[in-house]
C-alpha cells in the first residue's frame, strides 16, 4: 500500500513540475519545429537505438558466457563485430540526420 501512495505522490509531482516545463517561450522560438527539430529528433533516435542494441547485446554475450565459459572467447569476438556492425548503422542514421539539417 506504501508503494502505490508513494508512486501517487510522485505522478502527482511530475504534473505538476509538467507546467512551467511546458510553459510558452519567448515569441518566435519553437521547440522541435522545422528541419532542426527533425534533425535533433532523428539524432535521439539514433542514440536511444544505439544505446538499447549495446545492452541488448551486451547481456546476450554474458549470459552465453555464463553458460558455457569454455566459448567465452568466440562469443567476445562476435559480440565485438555485432557492436561494430551497430556502431556503424548509428553513425550512418547520424549522418543522415546531420545532411538533412544542412542541406
């Protein structure tokens, strides 16, 4: 019971932070309009996807590894190409984000 009125308080908390967070600026700035905004979006989305694939591969490898310690070994050398591979794709979703900001 202690939980639920404890998670309550802190939803009601978060509201009512919510509103001067959410207030208007000042006249002529827009937040997340235009290519700007587009292109901050898609970069956050690039790294929120990088990050989760990092700890998505991350656990699999040492799980696998707990498993069977004696393919410890390949499976580091799979994970390190597999964090590369998404190294690379972020990069590249990066890169797409900053030629639309620019061009």
């Amino acid at each position: 019971m202690k939980a639920i009125r404890l998670l309550g308080l802190v939803f009601v908390a978060m509201l009512l932070m919510a509103a001067p967070a959410m207030a208007q600026g000042p006249s002529g700035s827009y937040f997340l309009e235009g290519k700007y905004g587009a292109a901050g979006f898609g970069v956050a989305l690039a790294i929120i996807g990088a990050g989760i694939g990092f700890g998505k591969i991350g656990a699999a490898a040492l799980e696998s590894m707990a498993r069977q310690p004696e393919v410890a070994k390949d499976v580091r050398g799979t994970m390190i190409v597999v964090a590369a591979l998404l190294e690379g794709a972020t990069f590249f979703g990066l890169l797409i984000c900053m030629l639309c900001l620019f061009l």
